[in-house]
C-alpha cells in the first residue's frame, strides 16, 4: 500500500511512497484531520427514496436491541425524546398489555389442539388478519381551495422542502426520512417499457384543490396539498379533515407540526390523549423504523416512544390501535424450536408442555404481509420441488458445489466475495447446457444479469406464464442481501411451482435500502442448503477487503500501487485532491479514464459529501451552465428511478418531454416535474448507491466529519468496489481503524427468521 506525503502536491498514485496498510490507514496523531462540522453530515442508506432525498444511515439509528445506545436521534432538537426513544427493547415479554390482540392465537390453539405450536402461531395470525380486513371495510370525497402564508405555516413549508430538496437532513426517532412507497405486487408482464417507469396515478386536481382547502384552514402551507393527497390517496380531504394527524404520512413532517395543524383545525380538544393521535403517531414511528430497515418493533420500544411523544397512557394506546387494526402484533418465540418430536417417546409431558418465551413485536400491515409472503413462497418452493437430478455431468469446475446442491434443492443460499460471483455464472452456464431455462438477476443489470427491477416488471428476462409467474426453471439472484422484503416477496411469488431458486451474495456488504434483511434471515433461519465459497478475492486489493470482512485492517504490500492513502487535513483539501486523483492522477499513473473513476464517499451534506464533490468533479470534467435543470448534455448521474435503486447513467439530451439519459445502455426518458426528485450528479455517490456495480478505480473520500458514520460493513463495501485501484482520501484519523474493529452493522428487528422456522418445523415429517 501507498500513501502520498505531499499535502498540497498533485496526487499521484505512480510516485507516492509505499508503506504500510495499518500504518497509512490510521495516520499519525501530528497530522489530524480537522473536523468539518460546518455542514450537516448525511449518512444516507441509499438516496434512494423518490423524493431524492438523503435516507439517514444505519449509523445513526437509535438503536433497538436491548444493548443498543441511544445514538443521534435529536440532531435540530425539535422533537422531545428523539434521541433515546428506542434505545432500549426492553426483556422479552415485556409489554404484554400490548398482547391482547394475541388472544386470537391462544383461541385458535384452543380450538385446534391437534396443531403444533408453528401450526397455531401462523393460524391465530391469518385469523387476526382476517379480523382486521373486516374492520378496515370502511372510509373515503373533496373541499375547496385557498389561503396564504406565515408563521408557523412558513415553518413548516420551509422544513419540509428542506428534507424533499435535501438541503437539510431529518433526524428525528428513526432519522426521519420520506417514507417508502408501498410497492404494488407486480402484474402480469405487458409491453416492455421505453421510459423511465411511471408512478402510481396522480391525484386529481379536484383532489389536490379539496386537500389544499383543509391544509389553509389548519394554517399548514398549501404547497404540501400534493404531497397530501397522494400519501393519503382518495378521499384525502376528507381523511385530513377528520383525523389531521395523518399529515404525519407527508414527508418531512413531525410529530410538533401535526400536532400544531390538529389544534388549528380541531380546537382546544386535539390533545396528546387522542387516540387518533396515537395511532398517527405509531404508523409514523414504525415508518421511520422502517426507513432504518425494521419490519416490526418490540412492543416496550414502541411504549416507550409513545411516552416521550406525550401520549399519557402507552400501553392503553398501543393496545387501542392493535384492537382498531391500524398495526398488528404478533407473539414470536425466541431460541430455536426445543427436540420435543425427538423426545415424544421418553418421560415426558410436562415439559413438552412448557411454553418457550415469546417477544411481543408491533409491526404495519404491508411489512408483515410481505414477511409472510416471503416465508410462504420459499416454503412453497422447498415443498413443491420434484427432488434431486443427476447434473455430475456439469458439475465442474469452481461451481462445482453450487451445481451439485442446486441440482439437489429446490431453494439454496451462496455466499462468497467479489471472485465468488464466478460460482453462479458457472451454474447458469450449467443450467443452460442441461436444457434449463435459467435467469440470472442482480441489483443492477450488467453482462448476463438482468435487473431485479426489470424482472419484476416485465421490462427484461423470460416473461410469465399464464398463472403470471415467471416462464423459467431456476432462477439466481445476486446480490441478495440488497432484497428488501417487498422486493423478495414479489420475486418469490413470481418463481413458479417446482422451479430452483439460488439467492447469492455477500454478507459483509451494507444491507438492503428498505425494511428487512431478507438474506441474513434465511441464512439464519437455515431452512435450506448453505454454499460458502472457498474462492478468495485475488491481489492486494482482495486482501485487504477481506481482513476488513473479518474485522482487521491488515498491511497490505501493494507493489502496483493497488492501494494509495491520501492524507488530507480538512474537508476543502479533501475535494482538491479528490478532484485532482480523478482527473489527472489515476489516468496518467493506471491508463484508467476518469469517466471509469468512482468516488465514494458517507453521505451527501457536509463540505466533502457527495453535492461538493460533484460540484467540483462537473466544474472540472463537463462544465456547464446546468440549463436543463441543472445538467448538462454529458454529465454523469445517478438515476433514482425507486426507492432502494440507484442506476449510474449520464445525461444525453433534454427537451419537452424530459430528460433523456442512456442508462445500462438503454435510452431512459426522466419526466421533467421527477428531474429535481430522481436525478442527481453522479461523479461522486454514497456507498449504499453503489453497491453492487463496481469501477476500474475508486476513490473512497473519508473527510473528518465522517468519522461517526463509519462501519465495517460502510467500509467493506465502499474499498470492495475497486477492481484495480483504490485511493483513500484519508482525513478520520483512527476513526476508520476503529470502525473497521468495532463498528458492527446496526441490528434489524425483522419477524422472517421465526417465520422460516416455524414453517420448516410445520412441514418436518413427525415421528
């Protein structure tokens, strides 16, 4: 590895001085980074919400496992208990005020005594289920238009075009961030589309003008009537009027201006005791621990936010929304199923008979569902396979493994590193020569894969059949840990009875941008066949992303200058020598043009985030005036066409209809009213958006106010997606030594392990 000395000099990785890995990472105390504080640091999961806005990372969730601390959360200050209210799960059964609605699961077990424990947990679900689909039978009509603004009005406006335009971070509980889209289950493919793929129908204008009507006469700005009314779709005026809290599913907005909009439109009675308050409040405390990728809460966490948000009963509250089916609830049992069918014969039943301890989750109805879907399709999956092949005259060579176990299973996991991809191409290869019709999907579509998105959407791969699932008999899927749970329900639904599914992917990457860790859960659960590979990552590069893996920021010799440090002390060296290594120094020392240069760096705020970076990248290689809303005929971009997807692209044209970028080699049409909330510059990205692709040269930029968003897995991703060279422009000092030790992925609290266990428990042959 090589570190250039020289603070003010051109960085040129060819004449920097070699040393040390360990050495050059951790610099030396007389030459520290300053701090740069000045701007918000955003650590964002993905920018990847449709906003365009930055989704605050991992890195500063409070976290909800009962060790977690209580980390950001309150960065402006304006919401009370922001910055502790989930640091604590509480014990295991904590809360069981909030299980009343579990009752549902103790009649159903009462009524079918021959079900097994796994049995009559997923019965007494789809029987609450049920109930509540009964209750929700009911609600949706228009106002009128009109007012202007001030005070609290302006605020509020201001806030919220401050988080949609990301000037400004929202931290708030969960780091609050523009809620993710639900996403519609996939229809039956149609023609392949030409543009880029169109939201859910628009509100009418006659809707926008009745949700416009109620926010002047609440006092909010009618700027956000659009916003309104497609969060809260038809009948939206009316839904307003009636319950004003639900401003709460407008992004951006708080809990403090909800409440100020409730008591300008209800009077004096719009106090914290309202339950239409609390249940507000719970959708959007469950929404923004979505965000930071739960699918469900422990139900002494949500007590607790509720307490700090002033609703004077929690518990009460809780337990009033469950029985009104605004969230559901659901008693999962911790540890592993007991050998109970195993010791059926011996002495005894009492301790057959001994519940095991059960943590009371809280959840929203689209995240349980698409949980449940998932464990259901890859149930399905495992149950309707038509049992082993013979494929030995395939299985050769480095996917050899993967080949036998696949011809084997009807579902199977791979993991492995960056060389480890070799493993599935080689099954698909495999697959093909025996006559199979097989799929290989990634994150992003490159070489023989496909996209997931496109997949889903008919826009690329094998098309469905007449049942509308996929007319195909294996399917791999790479980069699986990037699966969020809508996302891997969708696509295991569509995989066909007695089809093979292979999910692969490395578990050290930063996870999926939406709730749930889909990968790691089956991987725990171990309802299926593991493939780990032996395959290591190759050169010094390899070396040090895999020591990272595990924990060790190793020395690395690095004689072709595979790995240079850059010392910088502030955020403006930062961008100069950014600027400097992608222009000049990487393509004169490697013959690597700058257009195949990557920067990386933790979020998109700050002197040395993203927005500085390619401010001065554009000034640099494709200056322009910006007139086609701020792009320029050239310019590299990021396409953020949905949530938790960031498609590198580059502009090629605009005119009335949009503007025009050529992305994964197909023209790509960005309307221009989604220009501002889809398209970003994209000569510097975070690392949530880009992993999964990977560049000839990486400069990954650590300036001095990125120390706290540091993580091994953040760190691990970002130096993984250099091929050939990585230069690190180094200002954190032993922030990225102690990050790549200590700082472990946040935790999710995600219901799919228990799920893939009762269900593999239920279909086990008893003795």
């Amino acid at each position: 590895m090589s570190t250039d000395p020289e603070a003010t000099g051109p960085a040129d990785p060819a004449a920097a001085e070699e040393t040390g890995a360990a050495a050059t990472l951790a610099p030396e105390p007389d030459a520290p980074a300053a701090p740069d504080a000045a701007e918000e640091q955003d650590t964002t999961r993905a920018d990847a919400d449709d906003e365009g806005d930055e989704v605050p990372a991992d890195d500063a969730e409070p976290d909800p496992s009962p060790s977690g601390g209580a980390e950001a959360g309150a960065e402006d200050g304006e919401e009370p208990g922001a910055a502790d209210g989930t640091a604590e799960a509480g014990k295991a059964g904590e809360g069981a005020e909030a299980g009343k609605a579990g009752e549902g699961a103790e009649s159903a077990e009462a009524a079918a005594p021959g079900l097994s424990e796994a049995q009559a947990e997923l019965a007494a679900q789809k029987i609450e289920r049920e109930r509540i689909a009964r209750r929700k039978a009911e609600r949706e009509g228009p106002v009128d238009a009109g007012a202007k603004l001030s005070g609290k009005a302006a605020d509020l406006l201001a806030a919220v075009r401050a988080v949609e335009s990301g000037a400004k971070p929202s931290a708030v509980f969960f780091d609050e961030a523009p809620a993710t889209p639900r996403r519609p289950a996939p229809a039956p493919p149609q023609p392949r589309p030409a543009a880029a793929p169109a939201a859910a129908p628009a509100p009418t204008a006659e809707d926008i003008g009745a949700v416009r009507s109620v926010l002047a006469r609440g006092g909010a700005p009618e700027a956000l009537a659009g916003a309104a009314a497609e969060a809260l779709g038809e009948g939206a005026a009316d839904l307003l009027a009636e319950d004003p809290w639900r401003l709460l599913a407008v992004p951006g907005v708080r809990p403090a201006q909800a409440d100020g909009f409730a008591q300008a439109l209800l009077g004096p009675g719009a106090g914290p005791a309202d339950e239409r308050r609390s249940a507000a409040l719970l959708g959007w405390l469950l929404d923004q621990a979505a965000l930071k990728g739960h699918t469900a809460l422990e139900a002494p966490v949500l007590e607790k936010a509720l307490a700090q948000y002033g609703v004077p009963a929690p518990a009460e509250a809780l337990e009033a929304a469950i029985g009104e089916g605004a969230v559901l609830v659901f008693h999962e049992p911790l540890g592993e199923p007991g050998p109970q069918a195993a010791d059926a014969g011996g002495t005894g039943g009492d301790e057959e008979d001994e519940p095991r301890p059960v943590r009371i989750l809280v959840g929203l109805e689209e995240h349980a569902l698409a949980e449940e879907s998932l464990a259901d399709g890859l149930a399905r999956l495992t149950g309707t396979f038509g049992g082993p092949a013979d494929w030995s005259e395939v299985a050769s060579g480095p996917g050899a493994e993967l080949v036998r176990a696949v011809a084997a299973h009807g579902l199977v996991t791979h993991t492995g590193g960056e060389a480890a991809r070799a493993e599935p191409l080689a099954l698909l290869a495999a697959a093909r020569k025996l006559g199979l019709r097989a799929v290989l999907a990634a994150h992003a579509p490159t070489g023989d894969a496909v996209g997931v998105a496109g997949l889903l959407s008919g826009a690329q791969g094998p098309g469905r059949d007449a049942d509308g699932r996929f007319d195909l008999d294996l399917l791999i899927v790479l980069d699986a840990p990037q699966l969020d749970v809508e996302t891997a329900a969708a696509l295991v639904e569509s995989v066909p009875d007695g089809a093979r599914l292979v999910l692969s992917g490395d578990p050290g990457v930063l996870g999926s941008a939406g709730p749930g860790r889909v990968f790691a859960d089956v991987l725990a659960a171990r309802a299926c066949p593991q493939v780990v590979s032996r395959t290591p990552d190759p050169g010094p590069l390899g070396e040090l992303v895999s020591g990272i893996g595990v924990g060790e920021l190793n020395q690395v010799e690095a004689p072709g200058k595979e790995i240079v440090i850059v010392p910088v002390r502030d955020a403006g060296e930062a961008v100069h020598r950014t600027v400097q290594l992608v222009s000049e120094s990487v393509p004169r020392a490697f013959g690597i043009p700058a257009d195949a240069v990557q920067v990386i760096t933790p979020g998109h705020g700050g002197a040395a985030g993203t927005r500085a970076l390619n401010a001065a990248l554009k000034e640099r290689l494709n200056p322009g005036p910006g007139r086609f809303g701020g792009f320029d005929p050239g310019d590299r971009v990021v396409h953020v066409p949905a949530p938790g997807r960031a498609v590198p692209g580059r502009v090629v044209s605009a005119d009335a209809q949009g503007l025009h970028l050529e992305v994964a080699g197909a023209r790509v049409v960005v309307p221009k009213e989604r220009v501002e909330s889809q398209v970003r510059l994209g000569w510097a990205v975070t690392a949530h958006q880009a992993v999964g692709a990977r560049w000839p040269a990486v400069v990954v930029v650590l300036p001095g106010d990125a120390a706290q968003a540091l993580s091994r897995d953040w760190v691990y991703t970002a130096f993984g997606r250099a091929e050939r060279h990585l230069s690190v422009v180094h200002g954190v000092d032993q922030a990225l030594p102690r990050a790549v030790a200590e700082g472990l992925p946040k935790p999710r609290t995600t219901r799919l392990t228990g799920l893939l266990r009762a269900l593999t428990a239920a279909q086990q042959p008893q003795e």
